[in-house]
C-alpha cells in the first residue's frame, strides 16, 4: 500500500515535470520569435508591387469596342453593360455607353480573355473601396482611367513581393533596386543553352 | 547597515525649522507619497499596455502600434482618452447602485495594496508591520466587486463571468497565501521592507527564489490567476461568455476593470520583486562596490545613487516579470474552469502545504541560512 501510493506520488512528480519542460519548450518558441523581423507591409505607405498576371480592377478602351458583347457572354453572371444602337448612316453598332460594377465583378478575367479586340485589360488597381457601392459602378469614363502605378507613385515605397526577391532573401525593405530575382530569364537560359552546344 | 535617504524625515524638519507644529508638518508630507504612487501606478499601468501591444506584436512578428507617438508611445493615452469620452450606459433592467459600485470596489483595494510596495528603505508610504497580510486580505475584495458587477450586468454572460472570477479568485488566494507564508516565515516579519531587508546583504546570492524554488512557482501562478492573465482569464473567455462581466460596461466604468486589471499585474510583479527578487536590492551589493572602489558609506552622493538604483532595480525586476507574463500570453493557452480547480486545489495547494512545511523544518535545521 504505501509502495502503490509513493508510485502514485513519483508518477504525479514526472507529470509535473513534463508539463513543466513542455511550457519551457513553448515560451523558448515565443522569445525566439520576437528576435524576427516582421514582414509587415505598412499599407497606405509602403505596398506590394502586384505581379504581372495580377487581376485588379479591368481597364476598358471606348473606341476599340465593337459591341460584340463577347464580354457579357462569358461573364459568369453577364456583368457588362454595353449600351449601343445601330447606325444606318455607317451600317455599324455605335457604342453609347459601357459599364462594369466592381461591387460584383469577381475579377475572373474572362472578359478580358475573350475580348475579339482587346479594349479589356487588366490593371493593378486593387484598392477600390467607396463609402456608396454604387461609386463601384464604373462607367467607360471610369473604366478608362489608368491607376498610378505602385512604383511611380511618390507617397509610396513599393516592396517586391516573395517570388520577386533575390535567393535567400526573405525581408523585400532596404532592398537595392537593382537587385535581382532568383532564377533567369528565359533568353538567358537559351543562352546558356547556346554556348553549351 | 545605514539607512539611507529619509526624504519624510528631512521634509518634515524642513517644515518645523519653518515653525510649522510637527502635526501640521507631517500633514503637509503625507499627500505627496500617496499621490506620488497613485501617479506612479497609473504611468505603470500606461507602460504596461504600451509594452502588452509591443512584445505581442514581436511575438507574432507584427510591428505593433507605430504610429501614435514615437514607437507608438502614446496609444496607451489615446485608449484612456477615448475610455474618458465614451458614453456612459447603464443597461436596462440593472442594477443600477451595484452596476457602479462594481468596478469601484475591484479598483479601490488594488490601489490601496500600493501602500506596503516599498522602493527603498524608506521609499514606501507607510511600513505597516502586517504589510503582506494587508495585500493578501484587501485582494480578496475585489471578488466581491466582481460578482457585484457580474450580478447586476442582467446579462448571463456577466453572470456567469463573475461567478467563474470569484470562483477563481478565492481558490487561488489559498496558494497564494501557502507560498507568502513560507516567505515570511523565513523572514519572521510580514513587513514588506523587513522582508527585503532579510534578503539583501548577499547580492544575488541572498534572493529569497534561490531559498524558496518551489513557493516563487507556486507564487506566480497563483498571481497570474488573480489577475485573470492569459493561461487563465475564463473569466472573460471571449469565445464563451463575450467579456465576462465587463460585457455590460462601457466608458470609464470599462476603464476602471481595464485599469485595475493592469494595475493588479504591475502589483503582483513588483510584490514578486519584493518577495523573491529581493526588491531594491542590486545584484552586486552595494556598500561592497562602494568599499571596493573607496567611497564611504556615509558619503551623500552614494545614498542619493543608492536610492535611485533601488528604485531602478524594483521597477526593472517588475517590469521583467510582466514581460514573462506577456510572453506566457501567448504561449499558454486558456485552461479550461475545471482544470483551472484541478490545478489551484490539487496541486498548488498540495504542493504549497508541502513548501511551508519544508521550509519550516529547514528553518529549524538551518537556522543560519533559513532566517532561525
């Protein structure tokens, strides 16, 4: 009996002991962290630069249009509005007016894809909020205004996102500009290929 | 061992050299210290969630507040400003007397135990000789404001929140007081300064968490449960019961929980300075320093140095321990009520008997090094 309850005691010591190192272990993890930089990006003054397939808010060329209305075909809910009327005197559709509401456009692209003369393209505009969600209904007016570029614009430190930092970096502040990316371009690699043969 | 600074003591004679009566002299005296502390313990408080923000957001590799002042100092000032300006509701239905006395009881007790907090020999407001006792019982009120606020929210979650407070404080005041108890039986004084004073002489060495490895455990846990801190704040587990029983308050009245929360912390940390870091003591004592380098003890300079660096040292040692608390925030996760019971009676409190017993047994073996 007195056996059985020093086990229990000795057993219940072990526990503590465990428990004990475990939260050890766990505040050893958090102090490590805090010697970390943070990898925040302080938005309105330093942004990320958006990649080159980035799809932000859709670009749209008036007079490139010819109201085919590929556009609204291949929008999953048929978004675009495009206002137009035929024109006996030219025997052509004459475009009046043409409108995306980015309140519900899901930035897919589609448009853009399949747009027979390329009046959609994206831009790397993403920070679109209004205090009114019909401010999001952009007219062609809207729609072909270009947004400032990340790396022109003088109130911002643009910050290469983690595929576009040099090998082995991991913090985008204080890098040099001309700094490259890892891996090489494709002409460099057909280059390589060249003088290997 | 010379006393040191005694500001009251000069201040006062400056008073009666005057031709101020000694009543009306001690009078002049007796505002300063307290309003110097009740300043003091708002600036700690204000640092204290400055620090909270900074060394979360380090922990989690966030930059924090950055903004608001440099390093974001004054977020802090723009909480409690925007706590001062928020409209004041009382819910429907409440209590309205016990919805205001609420808080005021949970703050009041917290900010009299600042009383027996002492910073150097003579820096303390007063040397009550049952210091420790004083704590122990005016944070066993706060309890009761607790459940006052919780019971007069007329909200369940308030409800339940200050039923789980109480619970959780008067169970873990049993620990608590096992492991201050080893402390001042060691030191055969409830004085707070007596208790340092056993302590300093040897340095480092002479800190009672070398005599007490067990009790300065025990201590902390329990304190951090009092103070409703991270491994055990149910009481205002958000994912369970919204706030607990601050989910009702708003403006200053959620100011003064907010409050007495930190100020509670920064008093737990600088009383585990006092009990087991040997509170204004330096690392390397003192007059050994001065001897070594040739300066006399008497020398006025030196006491004026002296005095600041206990104050330094005290404020620093606190100031690490809520760094470990903050740090134990976000390591710890929340234990549930009724491991949080499992712990408080059947292991701090087993344990902490034990503790007592051990150190009164060394006591009577070790007279020398166990304070006979």
């Amino acid at each position: 009996m007195p056996l059985k309850f020093l086990k229990q005691v000795s057993d219940y010591a072990k526990e503590t002991v465990q428990a004990a190192r475990y939260i050890g272990q766990g505040l050893s993890v958090t102090f490590d962290h805090m010697r970390r930089r943070p990898i925040t990006v302080q938005y309105p003054y330093e942004k990320l630069i958006p990649s080159e397939r980035f799809r932000g808010r859709i670009h749209f060329e008036f007079d490139k249009c010819i109201s085919c209305e590929v556009c609204v075909r291949v929008c999953p809910i048929n978004l675009p509005v495009v206002d137009w009327e035929f024109d006996k005197a030219s025997k052509k559709k004459k475009l009046n007016h043409y409108s995306i509401d980015f309140g519900v456009c899901i930035f897919c692209g589609n448009c853009v894809e399949f747009c027979p003369t390329n009046c959609l393209s994206m831009t790397e505009e993403y920070d679109l909020s209004t205090y009114d969600r019909h401010e999001l209904n952009f007219d062609n007016v809207a729609l072909g205004r270009l947004p400032y570029k990340v790396t022109e614009d003088p109130m911002v430190t643009p910050l290469r996102e983690l595929v576009y930092l040099p090998k082995g970096v991991m913090e985008p502040h204080g890098l040099p500009t001309d700094a490259r990316r890892a891996g090489m371009l494709p002409e460099e690699i057909a280059q390589q290929e060249a003088n290997k043969k | 061992m010379n006393p040191g600074i005694d500001l009251q003591g000069t201040f006062i004679e400056t008073l009666m050299d005057l031709g101020l009566p000694a009543g009306v002299a001690k009078a002049i005296w007796m505002p300063l210290p307290m309003g110097l502390m009740l300043i003091g313990a708002t600036m700690g408080v204000l640092v204290t969630t400055w620090l909270e923000r900074k060394i979360s957001a380090a922990a989690q590799q966030r930059i924090g507040p950055d903004f608001m002042g440099p390093f974001g100092l004054l977020a802090p000032v723009a909480d409690g400003l925007k706590l001062v300006f928020k409209e004041d509701v009382v819910p429907a239905k409440s209590d309205r007397i016990l919805f205001t006395l609420g808080p005021i009881i949970v703050v009041i007790p917290i900010f009299l135990s600042y009383l027996i907090v002492p910073f150097g020999q003579n820096l303390v407001i007063t040397d009550v000789g049952t210091g420790i006792f004083l704590w122990i019982s005016l944070s066993s009120i706060a309890p009761i404001g607790l459940l006052m606020a919780g019971y007069a929210s007329n909200n369940k979650y308030a409800l339940l929140g200050g039923l789980r407070a109480a619970a959780q404080s008067i169970s873990y005041e049993i620990p608590l007081a096992l492991s201050v108890l080893a402390v001042v039986m060691m030191s055969n004084s409830l004085s707070t300064i007596d208790i340092v004073e056993q302590q300093s002489g040897y340095g480092i060495l002479g800190w009672n968490i070398w005599r007490q490895p067990a009790g300065f455990v025990i201590f902390w846990i329990a304190a951090l449960a009092e103070c409703e801190r991270m491994p055990f704040d149910l009481p205002e587990a958000e994912e369970e019961l919204v706030a607990g029983y601050q989910t009702e308050y708003s403006g200053m009245k959620f100011g003064l929980f907010y409050l007495s929360s930190y100020v509670n912390l920064v008093l737990s940390a600088l009383l585990f300075a006092v009990l087991y870091l040997g509170g204004w003591d330096f690392p390397i004592p003192l007059n050994l320093l001065a001897n070594l380098v040739g300066v006399s003890d008497d020398s006025s300079w030196l006491q004026v140095v002296d005095a600041s660096l206990g104050i330094i040292m005290t404020v620093f040692k606190a100031y690490f321990l809520v760094f470990l608390a903050i740090l134990l925030r976000w390591t710890v996760p929340r234990v549930r009520i009724d491991q949080l019971l499992d712990l408080g009676w059947k292991f701090l409190l087993p344990v902490g008997l034990a503790n007592l017993l051990l150190t009164a047994a060394l006591k009577l073996t070790f007279p020398v090094a166990f304070g006979g």
